[in-house]
C-alpha cells in the first residue's frame, strides 16, 4: 500500500505537462484467435461392389452355427451393392465369429456386428457394422426366411453388414429396409436361435455364434418327388398308412385327380404326416386326418416348401365307403393338407369335394378309427398316424 501511495503521489506533483512529456502510447494487445475446432473426417463414401451381377448371380451363403446350417440364397438383382458387401465382408472373414446378438422369439435374429466377434466389445452389440451402403430397393417384402438389412431408424442410407432374418412374416420392416436374401434352408435353425432365453432388449443370454460363412454356387434345383412319374406309374403307386388303430392301405386315381395324387405322395414321402392324427371322427360319414398342427413337431423343411392350396379337380367319382378324398375350406381351391375316407355313402359330398383314391386294404382299421369315443366330433383318445411309407411300382 505504501509504495502504491509514493507512486501517486509523485506522478501527481510532477504535473501535466511532464505527465503527458513522459507517457509512452500502450500497445493495445491483439486478440487471440478463437480455437478452430478439427475437421470432422468425411462421412465414407457408400460401399460399391466391385463385383458383377455375374459374378454374383445364382450365390448362396451358407452360414454355420452349432445349431445348423442356415443357407441364404442372394438377390443381387434386387440388391447388388448389399450382396456384394455381404459376399465382400464374408470372404475377408468380417462374418465368421460373429453372433446373433438379438433375438425376438419366433419373430427374427439380427446377427453380423462386428462389435459381437470380441467378447470385450460384446457391449457394444447392435451399433457396429452400420452406415456403409446406401439403400436400394425397399419394395421387398419381409415374408418368413427374408433376410434384410438393419439401419438406424430414420436413416435408410445407414445399412451394413447387420442383417435380419425373418422368422414369420414382418410387414413392419416393408417400405424401410433393402431385403437381399431369402433363406432356402435352415429356417427351423434360425427359429431355434430365436427362442433362446434373452432379455427385456432381445439381447441372448447365449448368443449363438456364427462359426463359418461360405460363399457358393446354388446348386441345381432337384424336383421334388413325383414331379415325373406317369398317370400309369402313379395309378400303381400305394400308400400304407400306419395308424394307431392298425394299417390302412390306400390306392390312387391320378387319372382323374393328378395334382392332388402327386401333392399326397410327395407330402408323405417326405414325412409330413407322420406324427398327425385322425383329429375328426363323424360317425356314419367320414373320418379325418393330415392337419399339419396335428403334429408334435415342426413339419420338417423339406415339406414345408410343398404345402400349399391346391386347385380343385372335382371329378365323377362317387364319396362311396372306402373313397379318399380332400377336405377344403369354403373356397374351391382351398385344399391342402387334410383328407379324410368315407365311411359310408356320402351323395352331399359329389363333385364337390376332390377324390383323388381309395381304400384298398384297411377297411376295418377305418371302421375301427369312426368307433373311437368322440366329443363332438373330436376323439377323446388321439388316433395317431405313425407314418405313411409310399411303395412304388
């Protein structure tokens, strides 16, 4: 304080003109320039293949995991900048390793992050992979087995190497994500991975991890059974249905019925009713069988590809006792699945319904089935088809 005091007062006594004589200007101080943020790094340019369509046509990704095998047949035309960074990312092994890190029961699995490949970013599940391919086409609909991109909401153009598999149709995604596959086999696989226990989030308590991706050549398409045969050789084809009840051996007329003659062969030969029930029983009419829930387990994959409705080819043969025909919803062209024999003259059912054979051996095995205590309609005790074993010519 006191050399402040001497200091004034010595400038003050000096007076003005030695004031003015004596001050030196005073640098006015430049002002420092504000901070320049960094530049934030240019976005990446979005994924181009560099693969042709011909090089990408008639591909399929086989995907392992301890489950199974899922194959994916590839759309490129649908798709081509999508296939050709999943084929990319696949060879380069950016796939293998990797876990399906979402999961909602029998909806869909979401797999491919590369965040899920190390067990110390596993955290990050669900945000890595993302914002390298532009969208594409959005018309594809998310039908079961479509396997489509994830993107982050709002952004079509955030897709990746994260991909969706549809487990059971999803119309939500239609219109917003780029479907680039559509499973060809190992759908129940995939199914399996989607009941596994998760979280509130869909995040597994077990991921299930995705040990090898092949990429090759869809192999030829093999007809599925009894695409070729005759009229004359399925005229001599039979089909031993083992019940519960005892066997019933059942002849064909393909002559007058021949889609749905060849329809019930290949279901049988491949296993789509063993396992169901005769589920109707209307005594002094008919008894049923052949609905696919009828089943204990899944309908194994190789059938499931060939249940669809069939059209009609109402015929003059007679609903007499002993006579197989198909069991339709109200529409015409409904049939599918389901048969049932005739127990005893049905003239309602004339031309109105399919007959596509009849009951060769096994007459009291069937009138065994229509004894069965029912109620209503449905057997108290399920009568339990075993297996239906086709013997050809």
């Amino acid at each position: 304080m006191r050399l402040l005091a001497a200091v004034t007062i010595g400038v003050m006594t000096a007076g003005p003109a030695y004031a003015q004589a004596t001050q030196k200007p005073r640098a006015v101080p430049a002002k420092p320039a504000a901070p320049t943020k960094p530049a934030a790094p240019a976005a990446p340019a979005p994924f181009v293949t560099p693969l042709s369509l011909d090089e990408m046509r008639g591909k399929q990704a086989v995907l392992t995991t301890a489950f199974g095998d899922i194959v994916i047949d590839l759309l490129p035309e649908d798709a081509p900048n999508h296939v050709g960074l999943f084929i990319t990312t696949a060879r380069e092994g950016g796939l293998t390793g990797t876990t399906f890190h979402r999961v909602v029961r029998q909806g869909i699995v979401v797999g491919g992050d590369p965040f899920t490949k190390d067990p110390a970013t596993r955290v990050k599940a669900g945000t890595g992979g993302l914002n390298l391919v532009a969208a594409e086409r959005v018309d594809g609909t998310h039908t079961r087995g479509a396997v489509s991109t994830v993107i982050v909401p709002g952004r079509p153009d955030s897709g990746g190497t994260q991909f969706y598999i549809c487990i059971v149709d999803q119309p939500a995604l239609d219109g917003q994500h780029t479907v680039f596959g559509r499973v060809s086999e190992g759908l129940r696989v995939a199914q399996r991975i989607s009941e596994g226990t998760a979280d509130e989030k869909g995040s597994p308590a077990e991921p299930v991890t995705v040990t090898a991706v092949v990429i090759r050549d869809r192999p030829a398409e093999v007809p599925p059974p009894f695409s070729a045969e005759t009229v004359e050789q399925l005229a001599r084809t039979t089909a031993v249905i083992e019940t519960s009840k005892g066997t019933i051996t059942v002849g064909f007329t393909p002559d007058k019925a021949p889609e749905h003659v060849r329809n019930f062969l290949r279901l049988a030969a491949l296993g789509a009713y063993d396992g169901t029930t005769f589920h109707r029983v209307v005594k002094g009419f008919v008894i049923q069988g052949g609905m696919m829930n009828t089943r204990p387990a899944p309908l194994p994959e190789a059938a499931e590809k060939h249940v669809h409705q069939l059209k009609a080819e109402f015929n003059d043969q007679l609903h007499d006792l002993g006579v197989l025909s198909m069991a339709r919803q109200a529409a015409e062209d409904s049939a599918s699945t389901s048969f049932f024999i005739v127990t005893a003259r049905a003239s309602s059912l004339d031309q109105k319904y399919t007959v596509f054979g009849k009951v060769l051996d096994g007459l009291d095995v069937v009138k065994a089935i229509e004894a069965v205590a029912v109620t209503g309609e449905a057997p108290v005790e399920p009568v339990t088809v075993t297996r239906v074993r086709v013997v050809t010519p």
